[in-house]
C-alpha cells in the first residue's frame, strides 16, 4: 500500500500520532501498512464513536420488553404472541452529499442487512431528509438523486417505504441528511447475534464479489468535513471513489438465502459487512465471541484485478454478510446458497485465543496470504472492535446564543396577511412518497403522509397475531438550535403524539443524532445537551434507546449543521382489526382541542422555534421543557380512544391529529384539506395561538361532544370544544378565511411548484 501524499501514512489514514502512540503500545511494536489500515478505519469517528460514547452512555437502555439493547446490528423488542421486532435507524449524509443516488440507495441496503442479520425480514422503511432551500438548483439535483436513490432500491428489493420527514433549511445546503429507519419481525426463536464461536468454525462470505467501491468510506467520508461550501464542485471529488454502489436484486436474494439459513438452524451467528467492511465483521464477531479469527485474503471474491489486501479488508462493497458455521454444515449452506443464486467462499477460520505482545490471552484477528500462508496483519480483534480511544472532548455554550434566544418572535405583533402565513406554510410530501411503494405486503394499514406509519404485524413465518406496530420519525432542528437539551425532549415527546394518534403504546426509541463538527466545543456541548434531554424524556416517558447512530462531521467551510437529532419510534397495538381515524371529519363534527391549551409562565403561546416565526427569518426565542406527566395524560388518553377503535369497537371519534409544526393553523388547514369540508372555529385568543408550536395538544373531531369531554374528565385530560365541521372556508374567528379549494390546491402543489421553480 503506498502512500501518494508527503504527510505519514497514519495520518493519512486519519490517526492522529497520539492514536498512532496507542496502537503501537496495543502491538508492542510498530504496526505495519496493512494493520494501520484496519485500525484508520475502525478508529474512525463513524465506526468508534470515539466522540460520542461517554455521552450516550447516559441513555436509557433496558425495559421489561426489550430483548437486544444497543451495541448489535439492531435493537429488538418483544413484541408479544412470539413475535419480536427489530429496529434499526443509520445515516448516509456524506456519500448522498457526493452521490445521492448511490449514497441514498446503500444507505437502504445497508439498513435492511442491519435488520435481517438479527433474523428478522425487513417490513417497512422510513426515511428522515433534509435538505436546502429549492431556490438553488442543486438541492434539486440532491432531492431528486436521494428520492429516486431510495425508491430505486426499496421498490426493487421489495420492502415499502411508509414514512419520513422532509425538511428544507439552508444550514443544510452543503451537507444534505439521508437518514434511514428499518423495522423488521421475526419469531422470537430465530433471533440470532453477531457472535462468532466454536473453535475450528468457519466464516462464510456470502453476497457480491468485493470491488474497490467504497474503500475507507467511513474514514473518508463520514468523519471528516467538507472543505468548501460553494456548490458541487466544492464537495470534493476525491472523495467521490467512497461511496459505495449497490445491487438491490442481489440484495432481495442475500435476504432470503440468510432467513433460510436461520430457518434451517445453520448458522452460529452472522453479521453485515457495512462499514469498513471485512475487518469491522470479522474483528466484531470475534470480539464479541472472545475468540480469534484467522482471514484468508486470497478466499475473498474479488471483481476487480489486483487488489491490495488492505483494499479487500477494508472495501465496503454492498450486499455481503459475514456467517459463522460449523463444518459439518458446509455443503448445506452451500446447497442453500446456489438454490438462492447466492455467491459463498470460506474466508475464515475461528481459532481459539493466544497469547498477545503483553501475555495477555486474547483473540487475534490475523490476515493471511493463504491459510497456512503468510501472515499480512496480526492485531488483536478487540483492540479494533471496542478499544478505539475515548475522548471526552471540550465542550462550551455557543456564545451568541443568548443573544438568539433574546430575539423572541413571540413578543412582537404580527405583520401582513395570517391567510398567506397559513397557505406558505402547506406542504404536501406527497411527490416524494408517490415514488414509494408503501404497499408492499400488504401490511400498510396507514401509510406516508400521516402522524405515523401503522402496519399489521405478519409476514411469512410469524405467528398468527391481531397486533400491529406503529413506526415514527421525528426531529425539530429549530427548536434544537435554540435549546439542544428542551428540543430533544420535545421531539421524543412528539414522536409518543404522533404514535398516539394511530392508537400505539410507544415501546422504543432509536436515534440518528446528526451534528457538525466534534472537534468544535460549541458541537459537542449541543450534542451533550441533546443527549441528556434524550435521556430526561425517555425516563419521564418509560422508553428505553434500543439502538441509534452518531453522524458527526456535517460541516462545510467550517459552518456546522443545526443540531438534527432524528428520534425514531417503535410502538405496538394489542388489536388491530380495523383502521384508526384520519384526518378527515365529517360535515357537523364538533372539533375539539384535547390536552392543556397553554404553557407555563409569562408566554402562554411561544412561537420561538416555530415554522411561522422562522419562515420571516426569526429563528430567536426559548423552548420549554417537556412536561412529562401533563403530556403523557393527553397522549395516552388519545391512544386508548383510537386503539378502541382499532379493535373494532363504535365510537363517536371520527378524526385525530397531533398539533406539531405550524401549530393549531397548521393542523386545521391540512385536516380541511384532506376532509374537503371547511370549519369554523371561535375564541382564539391571538395570532400567538395559531401558530405555537407546544406538544401534547391534538384536534380531535366528534359527533358526541358531550361523550368525549365524559371520559376526557375521568381521564384527568382537559379538552376544549372549538367550533365545528361546516361550509367550503376555513374561518377561524376574525384571523383566518380561506377556501377549502385555495388550500387544498396549495398544499397539493406546494412541492412541485418549488421544484418547478428551482429549475426541475
């Protein structure tokens, strides 16, 4: 391997001399080419979280039903009837940045291995993007690459795609964010762990040949930043080899030749190779086993001519899984393997524990040219899955921020028409899911577009189970740029609304915390914040963190990204028999505000972080910490009116929406638009009330007022009859009269109209 620069390998590779101090003290000895690329990319901040540990550590973690907490490939939750679900939520910002088809459409890949190496066939996808302002013509060409990226090789693999999150800002127009969500179910009995095991086993690469795609994709992309800010050309060319190229039909035979071999009970355990590739499988699964694995170069398949052993150790070529046999089972796994058109080569020997530089008995992780040939790379398997350094890096509050904060929208009075502040805000995702198959399996009770994704939970082999899951994903960069600490507590407070209002006891959360760079202390004390505001949510709201990824490095020209911690949630349903309730109303439904109308203290409706204040540029103005026992009584009180429903039982409920981005306006006008009956409502109090942002507040529509505000009172929940379903105009008091037709026509047409406009 040589090195084109004049600067040292090491730090070519990314390792800093003070990391490079640590592996030579590991080895005892000065590490060779080869072992130092093993090490640059398994130290990388994407691999190690070397930034990140000692603040995650402070998650939540364990509940009564969880079965595989952080650390695996997936989280896994018992889901009842002896069904478990898996979830795991990653992010492909860096490479969809240079390649946002590509990078879009492994990061899917990546994310379905994630879930079918617990054992569990991948159900449903969702997908958190975030992009710049459609004024400039190249976040077009990044919206269309990422979507078309995602539909490409989720409609061809054949999971739906039934959710997301569209958000257009400018702090995200050099460093777009693609994160993915996966939720797959499997019986109980199948659920399998990346452990390797049993001397004298063997490891099976199974899946495509190994190119040169992708080659330090970790290490070059996802932890560093880009240099330059100034469009495409700025994004770093060099960097474009990274991303990796992905094969969605290869994929759909990858997952069924491995569910197969679970199903036959041929496997001791299994893992993907995502990042960093060979090395990150066979050195985890070793580590975690407590053993060594020998790896033969020379075994692994290789498409291209002439490859280096660091480039096939490292290569993060798609559609490959890494499995742990025994012998006897060999020519089975291989019968399997050719039934499903699947590539299998034995590139591993598990090997018991020897002794290291120290006399330690440890397991190491040897590359080899040849089995019994020579040996390439010689390190301790451990010492690259779990020994990475641990920095607890200086952190300091953003000095302008209390100068931000200051500048509090809420104070003053509003200017110009509260129509055309109601109409800017209407945005229909609808272009981007109609590229989605979100039906796939026939499992989609509500699909893309609404609070949260609702889904029968069955598929082939689980068993026979009236249950559902519910699946969300949410994030709030505004409010997170004003308060890390509050906006993360709020958006997992938002995530239990929006399940809520599709009848699902919120069960586990998952995270894809996007920030910018780690080595600035104003980054690190916002991703320390949004971490303990995390943690204060998930203990006042009973969820543990079953899993998540850390993004860091999203930073251009030195300008980081908002704070963007993505919450995902996973919730089950006891019964579902029929579906819950939409959005739409019926004509003379009386529409009703369930859950405290005001906050606490001196602002009872603050707009600071809100989409109105922040689309006239007033991104100032605090956020209020999440009351948990206040929020949790209309949130569970919502849930328990639609799970009855769901089960199949009459009731007066004929419409639920959660009151999130763009306040109580905002609501009402898609609900309008999606009912196509107007509404008028009376005793606003102010144009703050339209538009405030608080959570735990739902609109609600009944026939039988008086029956709802009977169980609201025995459910200790406050709930405040508004006006009533009626006419062609939304008319809500002397603020707001707009048709039904006028905003129906502009939410539909919002999206297209600024991809128009941008040059589309």
């Amino acid at each position: 391997m040589t090195n084109p620069s004049a600067e040292p390998l090491h730090r070519a590779l990314g390792l800093s001399d003070a990391e490079l101090s640590l592996i030579e003290d590991v080895l005892q000895r000065s590490p060779n080419p080869l072992e130092l690329a093993l090490y640059g990319v398994m130290w990388s901040e994407h691999c190690s979280y070397k930034s990140s540990r000692i603040h995650l550590k402070r998650l939540p973690t364990t509940g009564p039903n969880v079965l595989v907490g952080p650390g695996e490939n997936a989280g896994v939750i018992d889901a009842g009837d002896g069904i478990a679900v898996a979830i795991r939520i990653e992010s492909h910002n860096h490479p969809s940045a240079i390649e946002p088809y590509q990078g879009a459409a492994t990061g899917v890949g990546g994310i379905l291995r994630d879930v079918f190496t617990m054992g569990a066939r991948p159900l449903a996808v969702m997908d958190p993007l975030f992009f710049g302002e459609l004024t400039d013509a190249r976040q077009r060409w990044l919206v269309e690459g990422v979507v078309s990226g995602i539909s490409g090789y989720g409609n061809s693999v054949g999971v739906p795609t039934v959710g997301g999150e569209l958000t257009f800002d400018d702090c995200y127009s050099s460093n777009p964010l693609v994160n993915v969500l996966c939720a797959g179910a499997l019986p109980k009995e199948r659920l399998v762990l990346g452990v390797a095991s049993g001397v004298g086993n063997l490891a099976v690469l199974l899946g495509s040949s190994t190119g040169r795609d992708g080659i330090g994709g970790v290490s070059v992309l996802a932890s560093a930043g880009f240099s330059s800010s100034d469009g495409a050309a700025s994004l770093d060319d060099a960097k474009r080899p990274s991303v990796q190229v992905g094969d969605p039909y290869e994929e759909k035979r990858l997952i069924e030749a491995c569910l197969a071999l679970l199903d036959e009970g041929l496997v001791v355990g299994i893992q993907d190779l995502g990042g960093a590739g060979l090395v990150c499988a066979t050195s985890e699964t070793a580590a975690r086993g407590g053993v060594g694995m020998d790896v033969d170069v020379n075994a692994v398949a290789q498409r291209e001519p002439n490859m280096q052993p660091f480039e096939i150790m490292t290569s993060e070529s798609q559609e490959r899984m890494l499995a742990i046999i025994t012998p006897e089972n060999l020519s089975s796994v291989m019968e399997l393997c050719a039934k499903w058109e699947v590539r299998a080569s034995v590139v591993g020997h598990v090997v018991a524990p020897s002794n290291d530089a120290k006399g330690n008995a440890v397991g190491m992780l040897r590359v080899r040219d040849g089995f019994d040939g020579e040996i390439l790379a010689e390190v301790p398997a451990s010492s690259l899955a779990d020994d990475a350094p641990l920095y607890d890096r200086p952190r300091e509050r953003p000095k302008e921020l209390d100068a931000t904060i200051a500048d509090d929208p809420t104070t003053n009075e509003p200017v110009g028409s509260v129509n055309d502040d109601v109409l800017s805000l209407l945005l229909d995702p609808a272009w981007v899911y109609r590229q989605y198959d979100s039906q796939l399996f026939l499992n989609t009770v509500v699909g893309p577009g609404r609070d949260a994704a609702l889904l029968r939970l069955a598929g082939p082999g689980l068993p026979f189970s009236n249950r559902g899951i519910g699946l969300s994903t949410d994030s709030n960069p505004r409010w997170c740029a004003l308060s890390p600490r509050n906006g993360t507590a709020q958006t997992v407070a938002e995530g239990v609304a929006n399940l809520a209002c599709v009848g699902v006891r919120a069960e586990a959360v998952v995270n894809c915390l996007n920030f910018g760079n780690p080595e600035h202390p104003s980054v690190m004390w916002q991703l320390s914040e949004s971490i303990d505001g995390m943690a204060e949510a998930c203990n006042a709201l009973g969820l543990p963190v079953i899993g998540g990824n850390v993004s860091l490095y999203n930073e251009s020209g030195g300008v980081d990204i908002d704070p963007t911690p993505v919450v995902g949630l996973l919730g089950v349903i006891d019964s579902l028999v029929s579906p819950p309730p939409g959005w739409a109303f019926g004509n003379g439904d009386t529409l009703v505000l369930v859950g405290k109308r005001e906050a606490n203290g001196e602002l009872p409706f603050p707009l600071g972080g809100s989409r109105w204040a922040t689309r006239r540029g007033r991104r100032g103005g605090g956020i209020a910490p999440l009351d948990g026992p206040t929020f949790l009584s209309a949130a569970n009180f919502v849930r328990d009116e639609v799970a009855t429903m769901c089960a199949g039982n009459e009731s007066d409920v004929t419409a639920v929406h959660d009151i999130s981005g763009g306040g109580l306006a905002l609501a009402l006008a898609e609900m309008v638009a999606v009912t196509g009956v107007g509404a008028e409502l009376r005793g606003v109090s102010s144009h703050a009330e339209l538009f405030s942002e608080l959570p735990g507040r739902f609109i609600v529509a009944t026939k039988d007022f008086a029956a709802l505000e009977k169980r609201a009172k025995q459910s200790g929940v406050s709930v405040l009859a508004l006006g009533s379903a009626v006419g062609d105009h939304l008319v809500i008091d002397d603020w707001i009269d707009l048709s039904v037709e006028e905003i129906a026509e502009r939410r539909q047409g919002a999206l297209e109209d600024a991809l128009v406009a941008s040059g589309a």
